[in-house]
C-alpha cells in the first residue's frame, strides 16, 4: 500500500509539475520576430531626417510612430568590414576584419568565442534568413549581401526564402537593399538645381545630377520597403516583428563613404515596435533620439530583445529593455585598405566634436583607386576643375597631395567639417584635442587594434591588379566596392 501511495504521489508532482510548467510559458512574453532591412551605402538622407527632394513617406511614418535616431553609426565607412562588425557585434579591427574584402580565400576565420548574430538566434531556438526570393509579384528581390571578410558556417542562414518566415516564427532575418549603391537607376524625380549639395562639393551641373540621383534611389528604396512592410501585413507579421531600418556605412559619395567624416559613418536608423507587444525599457513610440550609437549596439540589443543575455566579450552594446547598458560617450570608427588604395583612418566622437587620425597622411585624398574613378562623377570633377586652378579653398582641400595627421572638428557650429581645429589656440579646442586623442590612442590598445600591423606588400599588390573574385552569397561576381 505504500509503495501504491509513493507512486501515486509522485504521479502527481509530475503533472502538477508539467502545468505550472506550461502556465509559466504561457504567462510569458512571447519573442518577437526580428527583421533588419539594410540599405546599401546610404546616409541619413529620407524626409524625417529633414532631406528636401526626396520622396520617403514610407520611412517616414515609420519613423513617426517608431523611433528615430540621429546619432548612429557604423565602424567602418564600408561595406565589408561594416558588415563583419555588426553580423558579429565586434569591432572589425578587434577580429581581424579591417582590410575590406580581405580573406577570401585564405581560410581565415573568426577568433575564438566570436560568432555571427544568425548562429547565436538559432542557439536560442529562432529561425534565421538572409532574404533573397520574394514572392514574384513584387517585381524585385533581396540583394542577399554578406560580404563579411572571414570564412563564415557553410550555411550562416536557414533559408533566403521570404514564404518560410511566416510557418517558422520567432524569426530573424536581414533584407538587403542595393537601390543606394552605385551605379543609381532609380527613376528620376530630384529636381538638381534644388538639392542641397555640401561645400567642399564644386557647385556644378555634374555634381547636382549626381546628388539628384542618389536621392532618387532613396526614393525608390523607399517604394520597395513599402511592399515589405504590405507583405508583413499580408502575412500576419506586422503585430509581432520588430522591424529595423538601417544603412550599412555611409553615402555613396565623395568624403562619404570609405573615409571617416561624418558622412562615412553615420546612417540611418528606425525602429518600429510590434503593437502587439509591451515595448522594452528606453523605446518610445514617435521619439527622436539622439543618444550616441553604434551598429554594433543594435546586434547586442537584437539578441537581449531575443532573450539572449549578452554574450561575454562582445563589444556592441544593450540600449534598449532591463538590461540596458549606461548611454555611449564616444563612438569609434576605422578604414583601411579599400580595393587597391591604402588608407589607415581611426576617428571617435563625443556629443560634440569629431576627432580623426590619419596613420598615412602622405597620400592624398584622392588617391589612385579604380571604382572611384570609374563609379563616382564628382570624383574626377574635383581633380579636373584642381588643374585649372576652379576649386574654392574649402574644395581644394580634396586635391592637395597630402592629408592632415589630425583633423578636429566641431559638429555644433561646424556640420560639413570643413575647419580643421588642430592648431587652434581656443581653449575648449585644444580641451577636445587633447582627450579625444588619448581617447582614441586607449581604444586602439584597449581593442587590439590589428590594424597596427601592415599587409604584405604582394596582398596589397596582388588586390589591386587582379579581378574581384565571385561573391559567393549573391551568386554573382561581386563589384570591388
């Protein structure tokens, strides 16, 4: 009879077990999908961020009844190593991925304990996709860009496939967008003799056409996100995705991207909160924010917003939710070798002030570099209008045949960066100058910068004398930019 008690009790805990069980995941909040849209090469350049002849009423309302935010910024002014950084929520320069488009074919692979963000959602049980097909009658698909410069998983995403989401929830995925790289085809609606061109920019036929097309594709890119979100809608996903609009480096235009100016590093970003859902600790619904930012922050918050605590070592920090780490005071930024033409930039900035160290300050801006001359108008104007002596003092500064060893500047009373401060006898200047360079110098120790040691003279060589190799995640031979 004592043995039947003993059985029978321990029947009972069991089940008692197994309801409290499922009442407290059911008492739970459920995890919201998460969907990353990524434009390619694109500034803070949509309506809401106060751009004139564009046309983004899409990211506009997202940007009304989400959040937006004014100071974010990726680590490197270009694709690749932006890329590598905020897949994994590393610093580039930390995991050996500086040198864009490097590695790819000499089996160099993440450091130790370093994973990508989609292998750290599928630990936790979520669904991953880098979104390529689309149902067909959106008329365009994803661009499916990886481009990270480290050998990755052979299969870093469970799908590419848009129709998978919906029966495999909670889901991650990226959907990237090319309409803001060059070459532009977007359909012309910039009038360029009304578009806002930057000073250091020779006010010219060639540089206003120009300008007009980019915002033309911001105005396409534009469309294709409002078929996004209508297919969200259509499936039964809007009301449990958190979706976040995002560039991944800087403006496809001269002192954009590949240099570490304002306009190199910082991009747009939305978020737009599930109504479905209780919105964490620091989101507010219609704000504008302008707390200092990096894309390697949104990988970390992505995974706390998936219920992953942050992983132990990861550089990109919680800003949103319980788990919220202290607001930024400096954000940093890096490029070095582009292509064939070797540049060894660092920045950082505070609320304030911009500060640059140029590690080559004997090339010249414009140095040789065969996409730049082949893809960017204003480029070869600038060194055109130089050799006839047409260039303001502000232009000139582009084509002199060297570069300052520092640059300082102040963002409040100095938006374009066009007043060096360095050399400046003003107190609050050399204040800046001073703390921003032990700054930087402490970061490049403190991150194991590992752009302190050059490549090999042949990889520098070998890069800018033979094709760009195939990409593998688009299925087509990747541009060199």
């Amino acid at each position: 009879m004592g043995n039947l008690w003993q059985f029978a009790s321990m029947l009972l805990s069991r089940l008692f077990g197994f309801l409290l069980l499922n009442l407290t995941a059911s008492a739970e909040t459920p995890r919201p999908n998460i969907l990353w849209l990524i434009a390619e090469d694109f500034g803070p350049h949509l309506g809401c961020y106060g751009t004139k002849e564009v046309t983004t009423p899409v990211l506009d309302a997202m940007a009304a009844k989400g959040m937006r935010f004014t100071r974010y910024y990726t680590t490197a002014p270009v694709c690749s190593a932006s890329r590598s950084a905020f897949n994994t929520g590393m610093y580039q320069t930390t995991i050996g991925a500086h040198n864009h488009r490097s590695h790819r074919d000499d089996g160099y692979t993440l450091p130790k304990d370093v994973k990508l963000i989609s292998e750290r959602m599928k630990d936790a049980g979520y669904f991953t996709a880098n979104v390529r097909q689309l149902p067909a009658e959106l008329g365009f698909k994803g661009a499916g860009k990886t481009d990270w410069n480290f050998s990755s998983p052979a299969k870093p995403f469970d799908s590419d496939q848009w129709n998978d989401l919906k029966a495999h929830q909670p889901f991650y995925a990226q959907l990237n967008f090319q309409e803001t790289h060059r070459t532009f085809h977007a359909p012309s609606h910039a009038d360029p003799a009304k578009v806002e061109i930057p000073p250091y920019y020779p006010d010219h036929d060639i540089t206003r056409k120009d300008w007009a097309a980019y915002l033309d594709a911001a105005t396409e890119l534009d469309k294709k996100i409002s078929k996004v979100l209508d297919l969200l809608k259509r499936d039964g996903l809007l009301e449990n995705t958190v979706i976040c609009f995002v560039g991944d480096n800087g403006q496809a235009h001269v002192r954009g991207k590949q240099f570490c100016y304002e306009e190199g590093l910082n991009v747009p970003f939305i978020m737009q909160w599930p109504a479905s859902l209780a919105a964490p600790k620091g989101f507010t619904a219609g704000a504008v924010s302008d707390r200092l930012l990096m894309s390697i922050d949104l990988t970390a918050t992505s995974l706390n917003l998936a219920g992953v605590p942050k992983p132990s070592g990861m550089q990109g920090q919680v800003f949103l939710g319980s788990a919220a780490e202290p607001a930024r005071q400096y954000v940093f930024g890096a490029r070095d070798r582009c292509d064939e033409t070797v540049f060894r930039l660092r920045t950082v900035r505070d609320a304030r002030y911009r500060y640059i160290r140029n590690f080559t300050p004997n090339q010249p801006f414009l140095q040789a570099n065969e996409y730049k001359e082949k893809q960017y108008p204003v480029w070869n104007l600038i060194k055109e209008l130089a050799a006839q002596d047409k260039l303001t003092p502000v232009q000139a500064v582009l084509a002199a045949p060297t570069m300052p060893e520092e640059e300082l500047y102040d963002m409040q009373t100095d938006p374009y960066q066009i007043k060096n401060l360095v050399g400046s006898p003003n107190p609050e200047s050399l204040e800046a100058l001073e703390r921003l360079r032990g700054v930087l110098a402490q970061w490049i120790e403190e991150t194991s910068d590992q752009g302190r040691v050059p490549e090999a003279e042949d990889v520098v060589k070998n890069e800018g004398r033979t094709k760009p190799e195939p990409e593998k995640s688009q299925g087509k031979k990747r541009k060199k930019n």
